[in-house]
C-alpha cells in the first residue's frame, strides 16, 4: 500500500500563552515492512529550537522550545509512506523453535526491558498472569497457537469502547472494567505476552482501515518479539495480526513514549484552550486511489489516543 498522510493539529487559546518544551513523534517509521518516501513537517508558531532525536526503538523523535507568547499553535505533518504485507509468521518459525514460556535468559539483553510488568515491583498482574496461563494451556506452549488464543480470550473478555481522556489503563483494571479503548486492549496484550516469556511494546500510528467511512484516528496496538520472525504487531482491538493498511509511528516498551504529540503552556489564571485536528490519507492500492479524511474537535469527540497525546498541550 502506497498512501500521502495529512495530520493536522491546532490550538487556540484564550490569551496568550507560552509554549513549554515539546516533543513530536509525527515521522512514520522508515525501516522494516514500512518505507518512508517523505516526510514535510510545518510549526506555527516557528520553533526557537529544534532537535531531532533517536528513540530506542530507533523511531524519530522532534523536540522543539519556542519563544515568545502566542493565541496560536499549529502543527501540519505530510508523509508519503509505502507498506507491505510480512511474510506468514508460520513460514518464519523454525519448526524446532522452543514451546512457550520463555526463559528472560535465552532472550538478548537488550530485549528484557519489554518483559517488566506494571506493577510498581515490576511484577505482572495476578489477573493477567491468569489470562496468560489459560491462553497458554489452550495453545499447549505452541507460539501462533498462544497468540490465536490470547486474542480470542482478550474479545470474549473485553468490550471495545472509546475513551477520549486518561492514559492508558493497567491491564488488570481493564480486566476488571471488561471495556477498554485500543491503547487498554493493548497494554493488556502486551502484558498478558510478558508473562509467558514473549517481549512485547505499545505502538502508536494509524490504522487505515476499510471500514472507517474516511474517519481516521491515531490507534495504538502492540509489537511482540517472536522468536524465528523478528518484532511483528498484533492488534487486540480487532484479534488480529496486523497487515498493510497499518502505518506505524512509534513504539516504546513505555507508552507515554509513543505520544504524537506532548508539551505544556503556561499563561494566566484560567486561561483555556480549543483543539481542532484531522487525519487524512490518500491511499493508492493495486492502481485503485481513494481520498479518505476524519475531522474532529475537542468539544464534538476525539479520538481517545490523540486526545491523551495532546492533553498536555
């Protein structure tokens, strides 16, 4: 898939304010299954200073300090991006490769900070720990088995809603509630697959899907290490691997890492804010082209994910 990406994002404030430090991650990725062919980023206010960062997930990341006050601030970023299918997992896994769960000790070292739990110890959720063990034995340790299963569990479970405030919940609590936006389902994926041994981490982008109506969102999904095939997503929202029509823009085993958008203003007492934002994509597929677009402000429902990005702001 072949698609231009038109992501717009713009304040108005009550009186001017001062904008504090921020930090983008508006720039898809340009490595794995995904290849960025372009990449245009517009501020206004123009930023005093800006800085490109490495992530340690080695997506880009932009910090910006600006000066001076503003009533205004608006951010436009232009990607042309191309994404492909990943081979099947099945055809990337040896036929040797161990039964779950792994051992943290036959892992690379680099990958153990995707295996720590929530808890303020590091431990998993005992609930979690439960919903992994039951995937587990219904797969008998087999890997895309667990993975099938875990999805199943995760939709019987859970209900899908939106959730337009908040950071993402513990997966505990989202077992608890049985509902959870998409960054809920997947920080419970994630965790469920820590558990049983596998590195996972939270990722923000879009999902261009089919059945949108042309209203797109920021989504958040999960990436898990297998072992054999490398970090391939999952995406508990719908129980399925994801393909093509998934644009990434960043992934972090932490998920306030992954935010479009973070940053603070300061202003005078009571001063206040309005958000307007959209997300457009061009998407040319197999010689077919079609124009899709989501328009939302903040007073009419946003997304839940680019809402928690830019609460800050």
């Amino acid at each position: 898939m072949k698609v231009n990406l038109t992501h717009r994002l713009s304040y108005d404030y009550t009186s001017p304010v001062q904008l504090g430090e921020h930090r983008l991650c508006l720039r898809p990725r340009s490595h794995g299954y995904q290849r960025l062919l372009h990449h245009h980023l517009e501020v206004h206010p123009g930023p005093q200073r800006s800085l490109p960062m490495l992530a340690a997930g080695n997506d880009e990341v932009l910090k910006l300090w600006f000066a001076g006050q503003t009533e205004h601030f608006m951010l436009e970023a232009v990607s042309t991006v191309v994404t492909q299918l990943p081979p099947p997992l099945d055809l990337c896994i040896d036929g040797e490769v161990a039964p779950l769960p792994y051992r943290p000790g036959d892992l690379d070292a680099e990958l153990h900070a995707n295996l720590r739990g929530w808890l303020a110890n590091g431990q998993h959720d005992p609930a979690v720990v439960e919903l992994a063990q039951e995937s587990l034995l219904g797969s008998e340790g087999q890997c895309l088995l667990f993975f099938d299963m875990l999805h199943r569990q995760i939709q019987e479970r859970v209900n899908y809603t939106e959730r337009h405030h908040g950071t993402a919940w513990p997966a505990g609590r989202t077992l608890r509630e049985r509902l959870g936006s998409c960054r809920d389902l997947a920080v419970l994926m994630i965790e469920a697959c820590r558990c049983v041994g596998l590195p996972a981490r939270f990722t923000s982008g879009y999902h261009l899907a089919d059945d949108r109506r042309g209203a797109y969102d920021l989504h958040a999904w999960c990436e898990v290490y297998v072992p054999g095939a490398g970090w391939r997503g999952f995406d508990p929202s719908c129980g399925c691997p994801v393909d093509d029509r998934y644009v990434v823009l960043a992934a972090s085993a932490d998920p306030t890492l992954t935010a479009a958008v973070q940053g603070s203003f300061s202003g005078a007492p009571g001063v206040t804010s309005h958000m307007v934002w959209s997300i457009e994509a061009d998407i040319t597929a197999e010689g077919d082209s079609s124009r899709m677009a989501g328009l939302c402000t903040d007073r009419d429902g946003c997304s839940d994910e680019l809402q928690e990005a830019s609460s800050a702001i």
